[in-house]
C-alpha cells in the first residue's frame, strides 16, 4: 500500500530466491576476497562482482565482518559436523 508521499516496496516472500541471492552474494565475496584480500575488498567490490545492486547486498548484509561469519557458518559449520559424524563412527 502506498500511503501519501511515501513509496512502497513490495518484498520478495519465496525464501529460495533469498537463499538464491545470498549464496550469490557469498561466491562473489569469497572471489573478491581471495582476489583482494580482506582488508582490501570494499563492499562496492563485492557488488560489482555479485552483479546486485548495493541496495540487495546491504539487504542482506550489513558490512563485510557479516559476510565473512556467513561465510564461515555455511562453508566450515557442516565440514566440521562431517568430521563429528566420522568420529562418531570411528568410536562404535
């Protein structure tokens, strides 16, 4: 609904495009940031090479420190629950 002087914005309600775009978000900035390096990769950066806008990207990501722990929950997280899992079997 769009009240008077204001615009509104509808938004996205299909959870799949915004773990679509999310991952598109963490591939570019893994890339940027093995290109780069940490202390060097801007936000505009990782923009650019998502191919988003920077308003989508700061959608879902409120600076590179987010992306980078995002990086680490989805890539390192469920490596390291296989290793559990391995352990696991090794004990029985």
């Amino acid at each position: 609904m769009i009240k008077e002087g204001k615009v509104g914005m509808a938004r996205r309600t299909d959870p799949d495009a915004g773990e679509v775009r999310r991952n598109q978000i963490l591939d570019a900035a893994t890339a940027v940031f093995a290109r780069l390096g940490f202390e060097r990769a801007r936000m505009d950066d990782i923009v650019e090479a998502s191919g988003l806008s920077k308003g989508a990207l700061y959608w879902y990501f409120n600076s590179k420190e987010e992306i980078i722990t995002a990086s680490y929950t989805g890539y390192l997280r469920p490596t390291s629950n296989n290793y559990k899992g391995c352990w696991s079997q090794m004990e029985q």
